[in-house]
C-alpha cells in the first residue's frame, strides 16, 4: 500500500511525557516528508498549541486542531464548525456546579473564566497564554465557539460527563485525559478531519496512516487506512486498531514507520 497521509494525534502519542519529540520520532517522519509523504497533525488542542508542536518537529504540517473542528495550513483556515453558545454556556454551568472548570476555544483564540492549576500547566505545554474573561464578556464578543473543554481531577470530571451524557446537549463529548473532557461539534471527530483533509488534498482514505492513544483518537484509528494504537494507549482504542506499536516515550511512531516499511 502507497502511503500518502500520516496523521498522529500529539499528547501521549508524538510527544513524549515530558511534552517533547523524541529524536528519533523527528528523524523518520522527516524522512517520510522527504518521500512526498503528507504529514498532519491531528490533535484536541487549540491551534497555538498545535503549530508550537509543528515549530518543535520542523517539518510543515497539515494541521487539524481542536479534535478537527478547526482545520488549517499555514495561516489559512480550510475548515472550521461550532458548537452553539447556549450548548457552551450550559457545559460551564454544570462544569461549575460539579467542581470542574470550562474553557473555550474560538479559532486561533483560548478563553478561560480565571487562572487555576490546569490553566497554567497548559499554558507551559502549548507555549501560549489564554484571554482571560467573564462569561458576559466572551457573549458579547459574539465569538465563534469551536470546542468547550472541561478541566478537573478524574472524578469531578467523570461525574460532568456522567451528568452531560444524560442530557441533549447537541454536541459530542470526549476524553483526550482523565482530567480533560471534549466538548466538540456534532459531526467532527478525529476521523471527520482525516476524511476532510484527504477531500482537500486529494488524497484516498486507504492510502492513510494514523496514530492514536486516546478514546478521542477511535474514529481517527478507524477511518485511516492503518490505524496504529500506541502502546500506552487506552485499551478501547487498541482493541480497534490494525497495529499496536511501542510507547511515546519510546518513539513508538518511528517504530511503527519502520516495522511497517512505510519508511526504509
């Protein structure tokens, strides 16, 4: 099989625990661009977060931010949808009342309601600073609202998602963490953007390869041609991927390039 598109989720998966590529992770995926080998980043985080990576790898990327609501190349926008405000709104609301925290996503923009602990340490992983603002405040910037995101330890987290699962929310939800809880637009997934990004470059779905360690990354696994599990990954998402490789503290993605011969 000619392998076109390699598309890897980023946390847990291309970087490492300590938020980092590893060497050798960076040598073979430029060695698979130097084949003609499209590479896309295919991630949960907000686009600043997304292109920090990029600028990490130094390889151009395709890049498909905020679990592929938002879908861009360079400094163009080639695809982007929304959740409602009311949708957004109603997730803070109950992320509050439960002991967790909401942000909100709009484009190349990151809101948050206060600074706290999950804040900062996102802050350090994406190199970039939110807009601190009220709820009133981000309403009347009319903002186009891509993702929300609740925030929190493990179980205030579960317990949001045991409440928002029983509820009509209009949007779909996703762990890409214990602590971190997708609240993304119905019709966008992971996989919904690696089909978008094969439509615009035309690129034939079967001639992809993806990688994944979260529930967030299923649909990615599934749509690709391949889809590579990462050993630390969920078991969920391995039970339905074509290849379980090593751990992203081991490169796991080289491995599997080469294991594979999509790379020699």
């Amino acid at each position: 099989m000619k392998i076109s598109l390699i598309c890897m989720d980023i946390d847990g998966t291309l970087v490492n625990d300590h938020k980092s590529i590893p060497d050798k992770n960076i040598a073979a995926l430029k060695k698979a661009s130097d084949m003609g080998i499209r590479l896309a980043l295919v991630s949960g985080r907000y686009p600043a977060g997304v292109r920090h990576v990029e600028e990490q790898l130094g390889i151009r990327c395709l890049k498909a931010a905020i679990a592929g609501a938002y879908i861009f190349e360079g400094d163009k926008c080639l695809y982007s949808k929304r959740i409602s405000r009311k949708t957004a709104y109603g997730v803070y609301d109950i992320a509050k009342e439960a002991g967790g925290d909401c942000w909100f996503f709009s484009g190349e923009n990151w809101y948050v309601t206060g600074m706290n602990k999950w804040v900062r340490a996102e802050m350090l992983y994406v190199a970039a600073s939110p807009h601190v603002v009220t709820i009133d405040e981000l309403d009347n910037k009319n903002a186009v609202i891509n993702k929300a995101l609740v925030t929190g330890s493990p179980d205030a987290v579960k317990k949001i998602y045991k409440i928002l699962s029983s509820m009509d929310i209009n949007a779909v939800l996703g762990f890409s963490s214990d602590t971190y809880l997708e609240v993304i637009p119905k019709g966008v997934d992971k996989g919904t953007a690696l089909e978008k990004l094969c439509e615009i470059y035309d690129i034939p779905v079967e001639n992809t390869v993806a990688f994944g360690d979260e529930e967030l990354d299923i649909p990615l696994i599934e749509k690709a041609g391949i889809g590579i599990a990462m050993d630390n990954g969920v078991n969920k998402l391995k039970e339905k991927a074509d290849y379980i490789t090593i751990s992203n503290n081991e490169a796991g993605i080289a491995h599997a390039l080469y294991d594979l011969k999509i790379i020699q």
